[in-house]
C-alpha cells in the first residue's frame, strides 16, 4: 500500500532532477531503498512513473500527474501537523 514515506521520496527524486542518488542523500537513505519506493508505487497503480535509460531516470506523463497529486498531499499533510501540534491541550 502507498504511505506518505512513499509520496514523500517520489517527490524528493523529482526534486533532485529525478537523481536517486540525490535523492538517497537528502533523505538520508539508502539509495536501492529508495529505488524500491519508486518500484513499490509502480506496481501499486500499474503505471511508470519515470523512464529509465542509461541508469538516470526521466519522468513519465504518468509521473507528472501523479506528482500533482503527491506535492499537494504532503502540503495538506504539513498543515494539519502544523495545526495539530499548535492546538492548546484542553481546547
């Protein structure tokens, strides 16, 4: 199943010119963990979020679409922590 773990390194690789390896680096990982993620949200929705051709990785149409989607979840996702984490105990 797709969890924000996984959004949140599909968004780093996009951010990191679609490089794992950089990617790997500002996430603190592993880079085949960060593979992994990449592969584990393909086989979940059928679809090739990137192409690969000579080891680098460029993305797909499919990719872009779901990077919409995935930068607006972590920005919905951020605010709500934000919110949580600054309600009064009691409130």
């Amino acid at each position: 199943a797709m969890t924000l773990r996984h959004i949140r390194i599909f968004l780093a690789v996009c951010d990191n010119g679609c490089n794992v390896t950089r990617a790997a680096e500002a996430l603190y990982m592993a880079q085949p963990a960060v593979s992994a993620a990449i592969r584990e949200l393909e086989e979940e929705y059928g679809v090739r979020l990137f192409d690969r051709l000579s080891r680098r990785f460029y993305i797909t149409e499919a990719g872009k679409r779901f990077y919409e989607y995935a930068s607006r979840m972590a920005s919905l996702y951020s605010d709500m922590e934000r919110e949580m984490r600054s309600w009064e105990i009691g409130r």
